[in-house]
C-alpha cells in the first residue's frame, strides 16, 4: 500500500514538474523556417488584419504544439522598422509595444538587431539569450526575421539551442 502512495506521490511531482526540453526534443531551423513559410502563406491566403489576430492567440497551432509545431517551442512575432510589435504569440504584453531598445542578459540589442537585418536584406539570423516558454529557463536562442512581402514589418520565430 505505501509503494501505491509513493508511487502515485512521485507520479503526480513529475507531471507536476516544469518540461525538460532536451537538445533531440527542440524545434531545428528547418522547422522554424517551415513554420515562417505557413505564416507567409496564411498572410497572403488570410490578410494582414485576420492573421495578427490568429498569429497572437496563445493557442494558435503557430504557437503552441501542433502539426505545423510539432515540439511546441516555436511562436510567431513581428518587428517593423521602429521595433513596434504587433504581434507576439507567447507574451501578449508585448503587443503593440514598441521594443527596439529591449536587450538581453548580455546586451545584445536584439529587436534592434533583428529589424536592420530585415530590413536591409529581406531576411536574418540573430543570436541572443532568451526565457524558453518551454523549460523556462534562460538559453542561447536564434531569431530569425523574414520581410513579408508588400509589408512593412517582418515576421519572426526562433530556435533555442
């Protein structure tokens, strides 16, 4: 009878317990760049104003475990010029915040950074550190930004490696 209760006890910590999110258990830059592609596509199929709507909903398939985000960690943003976001599928305070001076952990610049890039080349990787949604802890992150076409503002996602 105590083995039951223990048991049970250790089963319900764990379920209870933040995820782990291993290195095998992470989105790849294939499929953040996948998943960027579905947006571009439900951009142009949708329209801008209906895809800012679906794109900030916490439990868009953009932005949580889905088939076109398979391990969950994955979320959609984007960026103009001046750092304005209108989007943020994983911290709805973010929205309609202008963001060109938020820096990470180092220092790093990396609205702004992310916003020259895309702008000046249509499309870019950044490294930072970022809070995983996931496991909740500080990591090294990629962003990347590609221009959507006949826009003014980029659309963004990132890995965490």
């Amino acid at each position: 009878m105590k083995k039951t209760y223990l048991a049970f006890a250790l089963g319900f910590i764990v379920a209870a317990s933040p995820v782990y999110v291993s290195a095998a258990e992470r989105s790849t830059e294939a499929e953040a760049l996948a998943l960027i592609q579905k947006a571009q596509e439900y951009i142009k199929k949708n329209g801008v104003e209906k895809s800012i709507v679906e794109f900030n909903k916490l439990d868009s398939p953009f932005n949580t475990t889905s088939d076109i985000n398979k391990k969950g960690d994955l979320y959609l943003f984007t960026i103009d010029q001046k750092g304005y976001q209108a989007v943020h599928g994983k911290n709805p305070k973010i929205v309609g915040k202008t963001m060109l001076d938020m820096r990470d952990q180092d220092g790093v610049y990396l609205i702004k950074e992310l916003a020259e890039k895309c702008f000046s080349t249509g499309k870019a990787w950044v490294a930072y550190r970022w809070p995983n949604p996931v496991s909740k802890d500080l990591e090294k992150k990629k962003g990347y930004v590609e221009r959507v076409p006949g826009q003014d503002f980029c659309l963004g996602t990132g890995i965490y490696y």
